[in-house]
C-alpha cells in the first residue's frame, strides 16, 4: 500500500520535472483567465483575474484600517487598493478569513552601491543601479545611471506586496553623497513610480556630509558648504532645500535611513554634536512631508576606545533616549555584535523607553554561509522576539538578499528569508513552521496541493512524501550552522573582513582590535570566553531582569551563550559532561552530521523536484557540506592547541 501511495505521488509530482529557474519565487500560480472580478480596476483585480480558480468580487470598506483585508468566501473587503491586493494575495495563499499588518513600517534595506555593487549582497548585481560604460559618458563629469529595469522592479514590487512588504531602502548604509544629485532623485522618482501601485514606498540612506559635495536646488546658488554640523543655519536649509526638491517629485517619498559616526561614516560627531542633533535636525526637515527619520543605533569605534564592543550602542543612545523628535526611529540589530549565527538579543531594547524603535534583521546572510549555505532563518528572528516583545517596535526592517541573480538570491532557499521578513514582519506571532510550510507549499508543490494541508486537499505528510521533510531541514538549519561554525556562545570567528570561513587565529595590527576575532574568545593556555560579567566587561548589566542576574550567573547563564559572557578554564564540565573542548567536538561534529542529513533528504526528494532548482540546490549543499568540515578541522585544530 505504501509503494502504491508513493507510486501515485510521483505520478502527481511528474508534472513538476519541467526545468524552473526560480525567477518565479513563490508566485507559481496556475495561470487561468477566466475568473471574473467585480469591483475596482486595480492590481488585485488583475492578479485573481489571472490566477484565481473562482469568481471574486473586490469591495470597500472605509470602516477598516489602512491595509486591512477581510475575507468571506469569494468576496474581498479593504478600506482601498492596496489593502485589497494583500487580500488577493491571501486568497490565492488559501487564506479565507482577514487579517491586519502588525506593523505599519515593513522595509527592506538595499546595501545597494550606484556602481551596481552590493555590500554583503551575494546574488549577483543591484537591481536598481547600474552606470553606462565610461565611453558613452563623453563630457560628462559624473558616470551617469543606466535606464531602470520597469519590468524588473514590477515583478520586485509583485513580490514584496504578495508577503506585505511596503517600503524599501534603494541603497547602502555607507552611503554615497551622489544619491542625492539631480539625476538620481529623477531616478528615484521612476523607481517610486513603479512601486507605488504596490503600496511600496520608498526611502534613501543618506550620506550625513552631503551638503559639503552635492549642491541643493535653490540653495545657495548651486554651491556646497564647508561644514554639515547639524546646528549650523546652513546646513539646515540645505537639508530642507534638499528634501523639498525630493518631495516634489516624490510626494509620498518615505524618509532617510542614517548610517552615521560608525565605521569611519560622517556624523554629528565630528562637530561635536549628538545622534539627537544630527537626527532632529533631518527630521525637521522631512516632517512638513510625513517623511521619518530611520537613525541606525550600530555605532563603535574610537568614541568608546578600550569599551567592550557590545555595550557601545547602549552608551551612546540610552542618555539621548526621549530627546529625538517624534519622527526619528532608532533602528538597532536584533543583537548587540554584528548578525552573528547566534547572540543575545540588543540590550538597547531594553535601555530605550521614550524614543520609538525599530529592530533591523539581516535576511543577506552575512556570516550565516551566505548564499552558499541553506540556513532558514525564520527560527533565529522567532527568537529574537521571543525576548523583545514584537509591541516595542513600530516596526521592522531587513538587510536584503536581492539581486540580479535570475533566481534573485543566489540560494533557491534563501528566497525563504525574504518570504520570511515579510511575513513576520505583517505578523510577528506567526511561527517558524506556519511560514516555512507556506513557502515550500508554494515553491516546489504543484498549484493545489498543500502540505499538511486540510482534509479536502491532497497530502504531503512525513513518511510519504520527501517533500514533507524538507519542512524539518529548514527548521534545523540555523542550529546545524551555530554548531559547525561557533558552538557555545562562540562569535565573530570568521576569516576576516568578508566574514566567510573560518579564521579564528587571525589578527590584523593595522584593522581595529573588533574586527579581529581573537578579540572575542580570547583563547590561551588556561582559559577561553569573553568575561562580560560584573567581574569583566559588565556588559551583563545593560540587561533587565531577569536576563542581567541569568547571563552573569555561569550557573544560570544558559549554555548557547556561555562563552559570550563568560571566561571558563578548559577544564569547565557543561551539563553533558562533557569539556569545553569535548563540547565543542561534539557540537562541530553534529553540525556537520546534520549537513549530511539534508544531502540525503535532498536526495529523497529528487523525484518532486525539477532537474534545475534540483542540481542547484544539491550543488550549493555539497559545497556546504565541505565548508561544515573545514570549520570543524580548522577550529579544532586552533583551539586544540591551548588545550592539554
């Protein structure tokens, strides 16, 4: 019986052996046209027209919310379109009920370069920049943007708006001051243009020197400034000049996002000045627009020289807390470091209570394998949440893995942690299973069929069908990848600068001692960890309770964070019983147990899969497999050494 079940699930399956490239995402509807919708000529109209097996009628509803959707069988109720697209998304998800977006601000944040380039970006070229050939550029001074991509960005909006996203930051945080220039807020204002009909608005990060390079229309006779101190009368008005000429072409234009006074980045600082100076200073120029200020709180470096680098965030913002305007949000990572696999959650979440917030997470997958290594990580942001209460924030925003890659990141599964932001990011209480089931159901099923789906639906249920199970390897991965990368509350022991491989000997005289990863375990002959205790760094004590006694006590601080905040002998015993050595052979071993077990999974579901995304994937998991190997070899053999 069980040989005919499976005979008749590959039957079923046989449909989908046709070559897929992933240029689809999760929207591999079944393409009918011939339902008929009734109601508003807009996006959703068009998308049930085109996929919806029934006929639909859109309506208003100027009682609901802004992006509320309400659902009673085929009709389709919002307060205006955009809430009526994410209900016709929600349809054709299967959804038949309502729902409202937890969070107003749901962005992405582009790393995107005007050269095409993306920092930390592994899928290929931007999707948004690119310049023409220095040839073609003649006379000019500047090398000058290349036509947008209109079809490119449309299907970009299309997606987002199918898992809520409604904002995006068009480039990087180490921002160019040429973002500002004439020609590229006329591009901007293409790319707003595109986007707008699928509730995406957008924003820019902003160089906090612009006024010294780039000249504001109707300021000052088109010449720059000698200064950009946020108290200086000038630059003021060139902010506000700037900004005016940005929202003439862009009314509803979102706002800045600010990298500043870190990592070498211009900043109030450099005049003396405070994050709130420099903040307030941009937001009285937007707010006249509705436009926010998006003020990023990753900050270290020689204003904290010697300071542990994990409390630095905390230093420099907790004495400024309330004193931004009511338009500057403090966007922090959702831990204290840098996107590690693992750390505890930012102690400026607990620190800032009269200033709004907002949680920055990394779906680019910086030190996590990058788009080599399938790591879902939905678990490490449920995690997160799971000490920041999601009602703290007003809102989220994502590092993107997007690019031109035709699969758009780089990893058929990576595009799982774009689905994922989205959808926790419409609603944060949403689990990690709940989400993964979803986007493997619309990814590799044939359109109808479900996983784990209801009695009316045709079944993929563990022991029948090798689809079902990948459900388990998404869940496990982002623990598989602590284990064969850093174990135990290790971190930031990656080869240095491009943070892929590890390094865990290396120093670098002329780098910053915290880019250095001998810095955080400190390894030597007797002892290894990084003390931030009351005894150490006291970093411990930036934490509420009951977290602040937890994380300094070694008898309560739990194990995934022991050498986080705790310096131990080698011969320390964890609860298995096992050495600090012995724990982490054990753990480095398992993680590359665990690599394998995906392999063969993967092999199982060889017969559901198409030849393409199959060879892909199966590639991108060898490859992962041989890296799980070398973190263990190189970490042990390193750390072997101090330990007799």
């Amino acid at each position: 019986m069980k040989k005919l079940s499976l005979l008749i699930l590959m039957f079923v399956f046989a449909g989908i052996a046709k070559a897929e490239d992933g240029h689809k995402l999760w929207l591999r509807y079944e393409q009918n046209g011939n339902a008929v919708v009734k109601g508003p000529r807009c996006k959703a109209a068009e998308e049930l027209v085109y996929y919806s097996k029934n006929n639909v009628e859109l309506l208003l509803d100027s009682k609901m919310e802004d992006d509320e959707y309400r659902i009673e069988g085929d009709k389709i109720y919002a307060k205006g379109e955009i809430g009526l697209l994410y209900g016709a998304y929600a349809y054709l998800r299967g959804e038949r009920t309502g729902s409202k977006p937890f969070y107003k601000l749901r962005i992405l944040n582009h790393w995107d370069n005007l050269d095409a380039s993306i920092e930390r970006g592994y899928a290929g070229k931007s999707i948004f920049w690119a310049l023409e050939d220095p040839q073609t550029r003649r006379n000019s001074k500047l090398w000058r943007p290349k036509p947008i991509d209109k079809e490119l960005i449309e299907e970009y909006g299309r997606a987002n708006a199918s898992v809520g996203i409604n904002g995006t930051v068009l480039n990087n945080v180490n921002a160019s001051p040429m973002m500002l220039s004439d020609i590229y807020i006329s591009k901007v204002s293409e790319i707003a243009d595109i986007l707008r009909p699928y509730g995406i608005k957008v924003y820019l990060s902003v160089n906090f020197a612009s006024p010294m390079s780039i000249p504001a229309k109707g300021f000052n006779k088109g010449k720059v400034l000698k200064t950009a101190d946020p108290l200086n009368p000038q630059v003021k008005a060139w902010w506000k000049a700037k900004a005016k000429e940005i929202y003439e072409q862009i009314p509803d234009f979102g706002g800045f996002l600010v990298k500043a006074n870190s990592e070498g980045q211009p900043g109030p600082f450099d005049y003396k000045r405070t994050h709130a100076d420099g903040a307030n200073m941009l937001a009285d120029a937007v707010k006249p627009y509705g436009g926010i200020i998006m003020w990023r709180s990753f900050v270290y470096g020689a204003a904290h020289k010697g300071e542990d680098r994990v409390k630095q965030a905390v230093s420099e913002f907790a004495p400024l807390d309330g004193k931004f305007r009511d338009n500057v949000i403090l966007q922090s990572k959702n831990g204290p470091l840098d996107f590690q696999p693992r750390e505890p959650y930012a102690p400026i979440f607990d620190n800032i209570k009269h200033t709004k917030q907002m949680a920055e997470l990394q779906i680019t997958q910086e030190y996590l394998g990058q788009s080599r290594h399938l790591v879902y990580l939905a678990t490490m942001w449920r995690e997160f949440f799971s000490y920041v209460a999601p009602e703290k924030l007003v809102g989220i925003a994502g590092v993107a893995n997007i690019g031109l890659d035709k699969n758009w990141c780089g990893h058929h599964f990576s595009q799982a942690n774009w689905y994922a932001f989205g959808r926790l990011a419409w609603n944060p209480y949403l689990t990690s299973e709940q989400i993964a089931t979803e986007w493997l159901e619309a990814t590799f099923c044939l359109p109808g069929d479900r996983f784990l789906a209801g009695a009316n639906e045709r079944k993929c249920l563990p022991g029948t069908c090798p689809l079902a199970d990948l459900l388990s390897v998404m869940l496990r991965s982002r623990e598989a990848c602590v284990d064969y990368m850093m174990p135990i509350g290790l971190h930031h022991i990656f080869t240095f600068d491009h943070h892929y491989g590890p390094g865990p000997s290396e120093y670098q005289p002329n780098a910053p001692i915290e880019w250095c990863p001998v810095y955080y375990h400190k390894a030597n002959n007797d002892s290894i960890g990084f003390d931030r205790t009351h005894t150490g760094s006291n970093a411990t004590a930036q934490y509420r309770e009951p977290y602040c006694q937890m994380y300094d006590d070694i008898n309560t601080c739990p194990e995934r964070y022991l050498l986080w905040f705790h310096r131990v002998p080698w011969s320390y015993r964890l609860k298995s019983g096992r050495t600090v050595l012995e724990e982490m052979d054990y753990r480095y071993t398992r993680g590359v147990h665990e690599v394998e077990d995906f392999i063969q999974t993967w092999n199982e579901a060889k017969p559901y899969i198409d030849e393409q995304r199959w060879q892909e994937v199966d590639a991108r998991l060898q490859h992962q497999l041989e890296n799980a190997k070398e973190w263990k070899k190189v970490c042990m053999n390193y750390f072997s050494s101090f330990s007799k």
